[in-house]
C-alpha cells in the first residue's frame, strides 16, 4: 500500500497532445475514481500510472518512489481490465496464481494465498472451472483475483463493470466498495459513469479533453460544481442552466424575474447562467423564481420529474409523487437562494 | 406444406450435394486403394472392381516394402515436412505477431513485401534456388527442402497469423504485461495457444503441397539417401514399364501418415478455445 502522485503529466500521441499537465496527490488507502466522457484522458492517465504508454512529460510516484521508467511489472501495482483480461486457456486457480508467478514466496504459502483471495471473493467452489465456464460478474471476480493476490500497492481498475448489466453493476460496485473497505488499499477506479463514481469514491476527478474539471469528495462535486461542465457532469437528471444578466448585485432571469445570490466573485461580462438542480425546483407559487407550461412528465415514484417549457427553454423540475400537475397545466417554479448555483457564462466558472 | 417439411427437404438437399461431392473427391483415392490389392492383370481387365479372392494380391506392397529404400524415403519425407511445418510456424507466427502487436515504422509496408509471396510461385526462382544450394553445399540435404519450403510457406503463414494475432485482446497482452510476463512469455503462452485454430489451419494448408512434391527433390535433393516418398515411387514408374501395383501400393501408404497429420490439426481447428476470453 503507498501513496501515488501524479506531476503535471502530460501525453502525446505524435503532435497531439491528450493530457495537459494532470497533477494529483492520493494518499494511501484512498479510493480515488476518474470519470469523464470518453475520450477525456481517463483510460491514458491510468495506463500512464501501469506503465502500459510512456509518459511524454511529467513525473508519476509510487510511494514516494519515481516509477518512470520502470517497466510495468516492477511498479508494484495491479490492473483489472474493461474486458476482464483472464488466461482463456487457464482455469481459474491458475488465472490467479499466475498474478503470484513471479513472487519468490513458497509454493505452501502461495496455495494459501490463493485460497484466501478466493475466500473473499467468494468463489472457492470455481477454482477448477475454466473462464468460458464462467458468468460475466465471476469472470471479472476472478480478474479482480488476480489483481488482489499480489497485494499490491495501488489498484488500478480501468471501466471494470461497463461490460456487465444493471443489476450485476450495481451488485459488483458494492463488493468493490466493501472490498476497498476490507483491504484498505489504494484504489484508481477510472468510469464513464457518474452514478458509480459518485457511489464508490472517496475523491472523484472529473476530467474533460485531458484536463483535471474538479477534484473532490462526492459532496463537494456535487453541491459545488466548480464550473459548468461538471455542473451538468454529476447529477442525474443534469442541472439545469438557466441563462441571466447581472444588473448591479441582482441577477436577471430571462423572462423578467430577479433573484439575490451572493456572489465570491464578479464575473467578466453582464451575462451570467444561473444553475439548479431538477430536486431543488419544486412547484412553488409564492416565491417563484421561473414559470412555464408542463410538456412531458416522468414519474419516478416517490417523485415525479416534470419538463417545464420557459422563456429560458425546456428545464427539468420535480414535483410530488401523489399529486403532480398535469400536461399542459402552467406551473410555477421555485428554488431557495441555497440552491443556486452562479457560473460565468462566457468562462464557465463557477462564482459562488 | 409445412415450414418443418421445407427445412428438411433443405437440409436432404444440402447432404446430397455434399455426399455427392464427397464421392467425387475420395473416387481417386478409392480407387488407388483398391487396386493396390489386386493383381497386375486385375488392375487393367477391371479397373472399379474390388479385390476378390481369386484377384487379390498384395504383390504391390511386397515389392514396395522389399525394396529397402522405401521406410528411408518415408522417413525423409516425414522429416522435411515436420520441420518445415514447425520452421514455418514458428518464424511466422512470431513475424506476424509484430506486425500485430508493434507500431513501428515502415509497418504496413513490411506486411505487404512479406505477403507478396503469396503471389509470386516459389518456383520460378528454382535455377537462382539450386545456384545458391550448390555454392552452400547443401545440394542432396534435406536441409535444401526445408529451406525452400520455408520460405515458400512463411507468406501465407505471416498473412493469415498475423489477422488472427490483431484479435487478441489488447488488454490481455497488458494484463500479462503488468503480471511480469515479457514479451517472449507474452508471445508463447499468451497469444499462442490463442491462435492454435489458425495455426492448424496454416499447418493444413502447407502440409499436402509439402508432402506431396515432385519439384524441388527431383531438383535439390535426388540423391538416393535424401530421396523423398513422392520421387522414391518414382522408382517403379518407367519409361516403358510401370510396375502399377507397386505405384498404387506405395501411393496407398504414402496416404497414411497425412492423414494422421491431418487429424492431429484439424482437432486443433475445431476447438474454440478462445469462447469466454473476453466478451
């Protein structure tokens, strides 16, 4: 187990280059998740940790050791793959025990080993099955196997559940969760799904067209978004972005209607977007903060999600589950002065 | 009429035309077979007759096996096509996985100038092939077939491997490289068993040309020591008399040991080893 740190890293594939100096600090036993749309630099900042591409500049540590240019093997880490990556040709004992092949550890203790990674991962009873033998969940069970038998100091896990269905996921993120909890070792979990990020990590780094959006712990991307991008990222339905203009300290809504948001910093120009989330706006006549006509209706339940058509577009609201308005019924929409977020509109940061 | 009625007219179909073909193509063979057990006269009065007890005869196989040379010739034709086999193999697969696996310059170009091959015939390099043989001294080796047959395989092997090695998941190959493998482990234990399908087929497709040739021993290798099965029966062929019995036996058993070969590899290609690797 060890720390790892990552020093204005950059990549270049011939002139393009992918990642523009990413620089991150995980302490030791921290479960630290990217995510971001593909094509972000997710997947290349993580084979950049394994050593699977050469960095093009940059520095990258492995409990405090430079790890450059070390090949893969003698990084002390271990990978699980998207695709799971088992030996096809090779039961699943032997899948694991190859992770321990080059360990100088006696064979009594290796076979003990292994016997314990597959107590945890609950699957002594497969160890003489073959992989083709095996479901989806337990072949990546088993590459997960092979990653903890080696005990290594950073896990890397690269898109490890986007090939298994819904219900697999969710099940497999809680066995990772509890597993990281068991373990305690440092965990780099790169996903395109924001659920599981927000579900599994302990810091979540957001990442757009190779540059780090946000670093945070769930709750901090969550309710202070550092800009619009992660905004719209994190959170599911995406928060809606409402366009305003600053008029001395009161901001203007399109469509007429001011609201009074203390703002940390001015932005550069008049024009402003005015952020909230769909269960922060609720039917409020009272203090409405936009109105429009309901369009679509979702009901989810215990709430319903309502499509309002405003002066400012189509925004998604909430309504309650046992009495929501109907199509076509004018709704108005309010949120407390708490709940909304301010981001420079030409910059895209956030202001408060 | 039934859809279920249609499909097994479909299928009756399907079977006839390939018994059918099936016939055709084992004909020669069968007939080769069963001449081979009659006598000389037998053979010319009635050609598709099977050996009765009054035609049957194993005269054939008695001159073959008598004459000493023949278990050397079958020997000879064995070794120059197991280590062809195993040379081509072995060289083409590890070109191909290269070609697969590395980016380098000059990639596609290599993979095309080692194709070429494919379409050029070995053969019209035969007097440049025998000039090189005789200034190395390797005229009458066994080593000047294996060479030549090498080469003349390594094209096709390269292509077909080299498509087989680029679906090998990449992440496979990582995996093994972060479990410490190097690349030399990665190519023999990882990516071999792999491709072991196309490598059956790659060693198929060579084998039968191999086995079967009359060009290069007679040229390269005619001597009586390296005399291969193909030009040893070439002993009972005449210019003005063909010991037909003989021909016919020595054919007969010449069948034996590709068959063998033959079944050993295609097992190989039938199995779908890679199902469940990665989905």
């Amino acid at each position: 187990m060890a720390n790892l740190a990552l020093r204005s890293l950059t990549k270049s594939y011939g002139s393009t280059e992918v990642l523009h100096g990413i620089s991150l600090d995980v302490s030791d036993g921290e479960f630290v998740v990217f995510v971001g749309p593909s094509g972000c630099g997710k997947s290349t900042t993580l084979r950049l940790i394994a050593g699977l591409e050469e960095t093009t500049s940059g520095i990258i540590e492995i409990g405090d050791r430079e790890v450059n240019n070390l090949e893969p093997k003698e990084r002390d880490i271990a990978m699980v793959f998207q695709n799971y990556a088992i030996y096809p040709h090779m039961s699943v004992k032997k899948n694991i025990a190859f992770g321990l092949r080059s360990s100088k550890m006696p064979k009594a203790d290796k076979e003990k080993r292994i016997q314990e990674v597959a107590g945890i991962l609950d699957m002594t009873e497969l160890l003489d099955r073959k992989p083709s033998q095996l479901s989806g969940g337990q072949r990546q069970r088993v590459a997960i196997g092979r990653a903890m038998v080696r005990d290594p100091a950073v896990f890397l896990f690269d898109e490890p559940l986007s090939n298994l269905d819904a219900q697999l996921r969710t099940q497999m993120r809680l066995e990772i969760k509890r597993l990281h909890q068991r373990v305690g070792s440092t965990i780099i979990f790169v996903t395109h799904d924001q659920v599981e990020a927000m579900t599994m990590a302990d810091r979540i780094v957001i990442m757009k067209d190779g540059h780090i959006q946000q670093v945070g712990t769930p709750s901090e991307v969550y309710h202070k978004p550092a800009n619009t991008f992660v905004a719209r990222f994190i959170g599911a339905p995406s928060m809606n972005l409402l366009p305003a203009s600053m008029s001395g300290e009161m901001i203007c809504l399109t469509g007429g209607r001011q609201v009074e948001v203390t703002l940390k910093e001015l932005p550069s120009g008049k024009d402003v977007l005015v952020g909230v989330r769909p269960d922060d706006l609720l039917p409020d006549d009272v203090n409405p903060v936009i109105s429009g006509k309901v369009t679509v209706l979702e009901p989810l339940g215990p709430e319903t999600l309502i499509y309002v058509e405003t002066a400012s577009g189509e925004i998604i609201a909430e309504a309650d589950g046992r009495s929501p308005p109907r199509v076509g019924d004018t709704v108005n929409l309010g949120a407390g002065p708490e709940h909304l977020h301010v981001f420079d509109a030409k910059t895209g940061e956030a202001l408060t | 009429m039934s859809i279920a009625r249609q499909n097994r007219l479909n299928t009756y179909a399907a079977h006839g035309v390939l018994i059918l073909y099936t016939l055709i193509a084992l004909f020669p063979v069968f007939v080769i077979i069963i001449n081979s057990f009659k006598t000389r006269r037998a053979i010319f009065r009635e050609p598709l007759a099977m050996p009765n007890s009054e035609t049957f005869s194993l005269i054939g196989y008695e001159t073959v096996l008598n004459q000493g040379d023949f278990f050397l010739y079958f020997q000879n034709s064995m070794i120059v096509t197991v280590a062809s086999l195993f040379f081509i193999l072995l060289f083409g697969a590890m070109a191909a996985f290269a070609l697969a696996e590395y980016r380098f310059k000059g990639n596609l170009m290599m993979g095309l100038y080692l194709a070429l091959g494919i379409m050029i015939p070995i053969r019209i390099g035969t007097v440049a092939i025998l000039e090189l043989m005789v200034q190395t001294g390797l005229v009458n080796t066994l080593w000047a077939l294996i060479l030549v047959y090498t080469a003349q395989g390594l094209p096709l092997a390269v292509f077909i491997l080299s498509e087989f090695m680029r679906q090998v998941s990449d992440d496979l190959k990582n995996a093994g490289r972060i479990d410490g493998l190097s690349e030399y482990r990665i190519f023999f234990r990882l990516v071999l068993p792999l491709v072991r399908p196309a490598m059956a087929t790659v060693a198929v497709f060579n084998m039968i040309p191999i086995w079967n040739d009359l060009w290069f021993p007679l040229i390269l290798a005619p001597a009586e020591e390296v005399k291969t099965l193909t030009l040893g029966s070439q002993v009972f062929i005449g210019q003005f008399v063909t010991d037909w019995n003989a021909v016919l036996s020595a054919l007969s058993l010449a069948i034996l040991p590709v068959m063998a070969l033959y079944v050993i590899f295609s097992r190989q290609l039938i199995r779908g080893i890679t199902s469940g690797a990665v989905k």
